[in-house]
C-alpha cells in the first residue's frame, strides 16, 4: 500500500496558491473569449443592419413601381 504523504499548512497553501493561479487565468481566458465574441456580434450585427435597411430600400422601391404601373392603367 502506498504511503500517503502528509499534508502540512506548507504543503496546503502551496496547493491552493497553485488552483488559485489556475482559476484566475481561467477567469482571464474566459473575459478574453466574451470580448472577442462581443466584438464578432457587434461587427455581425452592424452587417446585419446595413443590408436589413438594404432590403427595406429595394421593398419600398419594388411597391412605389408597382403602385405607379397599376395606377397609369
């Protein structure tokens, strides 16, 4: 069987500083990927709106030809 060492404070504080670490660079990962995602959304988002009103534009423009086609008739 093999023999368990024995955990002193040293040894503890040691562990824990070491998870500490680990857990703050994770935290730091993780901000660094919600930024980039925000900023992807952000950019796909303005792309978004300028062809929404793109397509508004040839929808009002299809309808004032149509009104002025059936309207001359």
């Amino acid at each position: 069987m093999a023999s368990r060492g024995k955990w002193t404070d040293e040894r503890l504080d040691e562990a824990f500083a070491r998870l500490d670490g680990d857990v703050r660079g994770l935290r730091n990962e993780i901000q660094d990927l919600r930024t980039e995602i925000n900023t992807r959304f952000d950019a796909l988002q303005g792309r978004m709106e300028i062809r929404f009103d793109q397509q508004l534009h040839v929808l009002i423009v299809a309808v004032l030809v149509i009104t002025i086609v059936l309207a001359s008739n």
